[in-house]
C-alpha cells in the first residue's frame, strides 16, 4: 500500500486509525451556561493595548483552534497564554460579533 493510501486511513488530527479513532469530527457546541468575557489590557506592554478573551468553555486545543480562526478573520496577531486569547490590538466589538455569530454567550468585561 501506498504512503497516499495510509494518509486516507489516518485521522488527520490524531494520526491513529479512522476506525480506532477518538476525535469528535464535530466541535461541541458551546454552553449557554457558560459567559465568555473580552476585555482590554495594557498592563506589563509598555502601553500596547490587547484585547483578551477569557473564561472559554473550551480545552487548550480548541482554544487554539479558535484564536487561529479570530486572527484571520481580524487580520492581526495573537497568542494563548495561560488558557485565554491575546488579541493585538483593541477589537473588542469585532471580537465579540464573531464569537455570538459562532453561539458563545459574551460578556464586555472592563472599562
């Protein structure tokens, strides 16, 4: 069998089997129960304002996966650190439209 063939047989995420395979193929939905918060920050960065997303519902994969996805849509840089988003920049109205338009409940947290 082909190295193509077996790549058609693994699980992209895991690279087990497909029949053996663990991954959810559809993301949970998220919990209405659960209140996301966007905030600003310019503590500790000599003035540069971030916007930060915390309180997700989500494991350190999916909170990846989902910063990735708000950072191309907002067309800026970012990271993750210590469980919630760091988003360059103050987009907290944008921010807030995609994450209601993907079902999370959000909560404007600050000033």
């Amino acid at each position: 069998m082909g190295q193509d063939n077996w790549r058609k047989l693994l699980c992209p995420k895991c690279k087990q089997l497909k029949t053996t395979c663990t991954c959810s193929t559809e993301p949970s939905a998220p919990s209405k129960s659960t209140v996301v918060r966007v905030g600003r920050e310019t503590k500790g960065r000599r003035g540069k304002g971030v916007t930060t997303v915390s309180d997700l519902p989500l494991d350190e994969n999916g909170i990846t996966e989902l910063a990735t996805k708000l950072k191309t849509r907002l067309g800026t840089g970012g990271a993750v650190k210590d469980g919630r988003i760091e988003i360059q920049g103050d987009h907290r109205d944008r921010i807030i439209q995609e994450l209601e338009g993907l079902g999370y409940r959000v909560k404007r947290a600050g000033g």
